[in-house]
C-alpha cells in the first residue's frame, strides 16, 4: 500500500468543507429540505451552496504545458463548482512576470487569491499590496516557509525538505549508493529544499544537476552525458512528472543500470511504475492543493474558517511504487492523481 507520510490536515479540510456546505444548508434553510437542495444541485453539475458568486484568482508559477497543475487547476474548479464560485486562473514561471498577473488580480479586486511561492523575493510585495486590500490570500505547492511571514491565512502543499528526506530514505531502503537529483528550474526554492532533504537522509552520495526545464532535449542530454561519465550512479531522481520520461530515455541511450524516481504522478507515470521503467514516485497529491485552496477561502468568506493554526496543511508526501500503481491508474486516467 502506498505510504502515507503526512496529510492528517488536509482530511481536515475536506472535513471541513463537507460541515461548511451542511452548516450553510441548516442555515439558510434548514434540514431536509436544504440536503435535498445541495443533492439535487450537485447532481445537476451545479453548486451545492447559495453563498454570493465570489471570484477567486489562482497565479502559479506554472511554466507551459507542465502537466502537474493541470490536476490542480481540475481539483481547484471542482471545488469552484460546488462552492458557487468563479474560478480565474493564470500563469507564469518568471517571478515578476507572476506577480504582475497577481497585480492584475488585485487590480480587478477579487475576493481571495491563491498564489505560489516558488520564487518568494519576487512575490512579497505584491503579496502585502492583496492583504493590505484585505483580499485574504492562500498560499499552495511553494513557499511554506514565508506563507504566514508574507499574510497569507494558510499554506496548502507538502514540506519539500519532509519529501526530500522521505526520497533519501527510500533511496536507502532500495539499496542506493549514488544519486542524481536533477533540478529543472533555477531558484524555485522548493526544489532545493527537496534535494537538501534527499541528501540529508540518503546514506550514499547525492548530487544536484540543474538542467534547463523549458528544453527538454536539453534535460536529456545532460542527464545521458552525467550518466555516460559516472557509470557509479545508480539512481536518479527527477522532480517532476514529465522529466522522468526524459530520464529514461537518457538512461537508454547512456547504457546506464541505474533506477529512475520521480516527483509527482501523472498518467505516464502511473505506467512506468506498473512497468517497473519507474522505481518509485513521491506524489503530493496536486489535485487536493487545488481543491482545498478554492474550499478554504470560501469558508473563510462564509465562516471565517482558517485551518492549520499558522502551520502548512501537508498534502504529502505520498510514496507510490508498483504495488500501489495499479489501484491509482483510473485516477491518474481521469487527471485527478
């Protein structure tokens, strides 16, 4: 069965949610009448509250084509449905570009914002500018660290230095000596952390490889040319989804023995672990970052909600191997794992 490391918040959360939209109900009509409402609503593909239509923005620093906020895009706007709200999203993975499309956001004063923290320096301002507006802002995936220090009411992702240590032991218990840990984008802090915690726990030799993500030919040759110099590597460890795939296809072309990991799961990589191309991927369930996100600024718009006492709400992580693969496929299929 697939390891569960952390997430006792996040079940929380949906618990939350599911009293939010049930308190909403007692109060606004009561009983029976407003259950078989929420029903009826929901299965009609509609919301299950009558809260106002609010408007929330979700800015990451999403670079294009990354198939990992596809899934939290999907869990955001499933939340946006039921919760009766309209979901804006927007993207860049340059810093300031990021913090002009959360400028744009504040500009058309909506009421929450969900941001990321991957480069945290480029954020900080625009981040103070939303809660000094008194738009209450929640943070994902990136930035736990400066989350609570820049006024957001909660963080919702994994601890990267908690996965990163979670990698090193695995690494460990399959019995690895030398590790890559291949890094795709230069200054996303979350990233480091994850490779410092890796190195933290692994009892053999880690070292970093920055690659230039947005190249993917690129990633692949530098990870073949790392392998074809060092045949001593025995392990390499991608941190994300679709680099993986790149990783494999170095390891073929380098004549190389060593096991691909990866962070993240998506379709493809659901396969790989059933076909043991994949040793093992650390998932921080993306989809549960998105849909809690959406959940928990509506019940702070309805209820004044904040969970997580000024700490992050852990999504993961969540180690997955072949065993587990099979049972997570249709979910993975259907874009929600």
């Amino acid at each position: 069965m697939a390891r569960v490391r952390t997430g006792v918040r996040a079940m929380g959360a949906v618990l939350a949610a599911v009293l939010g939209a049930s308190l909403m109900g007692c109060s606004s009509t009561g009983g029976k009448r407003a259950e078989e409402r929420a029903a009826k609503a929901a299965a009609e593909g509609g919301s299950a509250v009558n809260t106002p239509r609010w408007t929330f923005a979700m800015v990451t620093h999403s670079g294009d084509g990354d198939t990992f906020w596809d899934i939290v895009q999907k869990g955001a706007k499933m939340a946006a449905d039921k919760d009766n709200i309209n979901f804006l999203y927007s993207h860049d993975d340059e810093g300031q570009q990021q913090a002009q499309l959360v400028q744009a956001a504040i500009d058309k004063k909506v009421d929450g914002l969900i941001v990321t923290l991957a480069k945290p320096d480029a954020m900080k301002d625009v981040v103070a500018k939303a809660t000094r507006a008194g738009i209450p802002v929640i943070t994902v995936n990136s930035g736990s660290a400066e989350s609570k220090k820049y006024g957001a009411l909660t963080h919702i992702g994994q601890d990267e230095s908690i996965a990163g240590e979670a990698v090193g032991e695995e690494l460990n218990a399959r019995g690895r000596k030398k590790a890559l840990c291949i890094l795709h984008e230069q200054g996303n802090v979350g990233h480091e952390q994850r490779c410092a915690g890796a190195k933290k726990t692994f009892d053999g030799q880690l070292q970093n490889l920055y690659v230039e993500g947005t190249n993917m030919p690129d990633v692949q040759a530098s990870i073949e040319a790392k392998l074809q110099s060092d045949k001593n590597i025995d392990a390499v460890v991608t941190l994300g989804a679709p680099f993986a795939d790149a990783a494999v296809k170095a390891k073929k072309t380098a004549g190389s023995k060593a096991e691909i990991d990866t962070f993240d799961l998506n379709p493809k990589v659901a396969a790989s672990l059933q076909s043991k191309t994949l040793g093992f991927a650390v998932d921080q369930q993306p989809y549960l970052q998105g849909y809690e996100a959406v959940d928990l600024l509506w019940l702070y718009r309805f209820n004044r909600n904040v969970l997580g006492g000024g700490r992050p709400v852990l999504t993961g992580p969540q180690i997955v191997t072949s065993e587990d693969a099979a049972q997570l496929a249709e979910y993975a299929d259907r874009g929600t794992r």
